[in-house]
C-alpha cells in the first residue's frame, strides 16, 4: 500500500508549473532587475551631463570663481604688444596679448576660489542634479587668445563634474557576491565655453 502511494505520487503533475517557475524566476528577477539599474545608471550620467551644461552656461555670465582672474582683468600686452591688436594663440611669442595662468576652482574651499561665486553656480548645477556637492566640481579658467591686446579677457570655462557616487542598491548586492559593480561613480564630465561678460552685474 505504501508503495502504491509513493509510485502514486511520483507520477503526479500537479504543482510542477510552481516548481519550474520558482526555478528559473531568479534568474528573469537578477535581468529585470539590471536592467533597471543600467537605465538609472544612464539616467545619472545624462543629468550629470546637464548639470555640467547649465554650470558652464553660467558661470560664463556670472563673477569669475576664481581670485586670480577678475570681472575688470584685461588682456596684457606681449613685448611686441599694441593696444587694439586682435589676440591670436597661434602667433606664439607674437601674440599680441601676454597669455595668463589657467586658474582653477578645485571645490569652493580651495585655495584662490571666490566662495560667493562658486555657490553661485553650483546652486545652479545642484538645482538639476542634487546629488553634486562642492568637492564633485571644477571650474577652469584659460587663455585661448581671444579678445584683443588691453581688452577684456575672454577665457574659455571649464566646468568639470567628477567623482558623484554612483546610489545602486542591486548592482551593490551582486558585487557581494560576483565582485564589485562597475557601477560606483558618475564618469566625468566636462563642458567648455567661451567667457562673456564673466559679471553678475548683468545678470
């Protein structure tokens, strides 16, 4: 009798879509849920990008970052220097206009930054991507020549994004056990434009 209801139940089909779901419904729920982690992934590294973006668009109309250059600086004459004289980088030691020294905000507590001006414009950054702290952004000022020899200077501005954790809740799980997600920090971003009045004056 015993082993009527053994033989009885070996043949039995009943709950076998249970068991073959329950098999194979980790793996459909470890994919489904990459690819969640994968679209927010890419979702952080587009904000960041804007971000980035609208930093760059106003920190070129905005009080310059940095001490080292001002809102008043002008383009200082070469030795071969006359006012008026168009700046051109190419020419070398004939450009017209003396180059000055690239000057970087490196986080708004490093040394030379303009703190007002600086939280001035990641405000506008964090506005768009709250993830941003101070110490995830750059501001670079340089000489590209433009302008002309006792005129205003015209930099480009370099807003550079780095180093944002990246939040990941799954991707962190499984690098508990497959090794650590690829998946731990925003790439970098970086956004050049061109300076224009660099003064909040006229903002």
């Amino acid at each position: 009798m015993r082993y009527e209801w053994i033989g009885g139940f070996s043949r039995e089909e009943k709950g076998t879509t249970t068991v073959e779901f329950v098999a194979i419904s980790g793996f459909f729920f470890v994919i489904a849920f990459m690819i969640i982690e994968i679209a927010l992934a890419i979702f952080w590294w587009q904000t960041a990008e804007v971000a980035a973006q609208i930093g760059a668009r106003y920190a070129v109309v905005w009080d310059p970052v940095t001490t080292s250059v001002s809102s008043a600086g002008v383009n200082g004459l070469n030795a071969a220097g006359i006012y008026g004289q168009s700046c051109n980088i190419s020419q070398g030691a004939n450009d017209p206009c003396a180059a000055f020294a690239t000057a970087i905000c490196d986080g708004s507590s490093g040394a030379g930054c303009n703190t007002v001006a600086f939280n001035a414009v990641l405000a506008k950054m964090q506005a768009v991507f709250g993830a941003l702290r101070a110490s995830n952004v750059k501001i670079t000022y340089s000489y590209v020549g433009l302008g002309f020899a006792g005129g205003p200077i015209v930099p480009a501005v370099t807003v550079t994004i780095s180093n944002v954790p990246f939040v990941s809740g799954f991707a962190d799980l499984l690098g508990a056990f497959f090794g650590p997600s690829p998946l731990t920090t925003v790439p970098a971003m970086s956004v050049t434009l061109t300076g224009e009045d660099l003064s909040s004056a006229g903002v």
